[in-house]
C-alpha cells in the first residue's frame, strides 16, 4: 500500500500517464495493475469508513 499522503487524485494522475506509457509498451503494466489495485482500495476503504460512520451516527 502506498502512503496516505499521496491523494487519490494524484494516484489517478499517474495512471492516465501510465496507461499512455502502457500504450507504448506492455512493460508498464505492473505499475498500471498497481495503480489501478491502490486506487480501488482506497475506494474501498472510503466507502467502509461512510458505512462506519452512517452505523454510528444513526
């Protein structure tokens, strides 16, 4: 996982830049593979802390 500190905008940043490099050449796809994995989980954990927070609150 990578730091928090990096935003999910950033993260989508980069994979517009990799998935153009990936265009080019398949060897960037791991790092494609990698963005496209941290930003689905940071996703995921959004949505797990806004379901947290609804049980709570009420």
């Amino acid at each position: 996982m990578l730091p928090r500190n990096i935003t999910i905008e950033r993260l989508q940043e980069a994979r517009i830049k990799v998935a153009q490099l990936v265009l080019i050449d398949r060897v960037y796809l791991p790092i494609f593979e990698r963005l496209e994995n941290e930003i689905a989980t940071r996703h995921h954990e959004d949505d797990l802390v806004a379901r947290a927070t609804a049980i709570v609150n009420g």
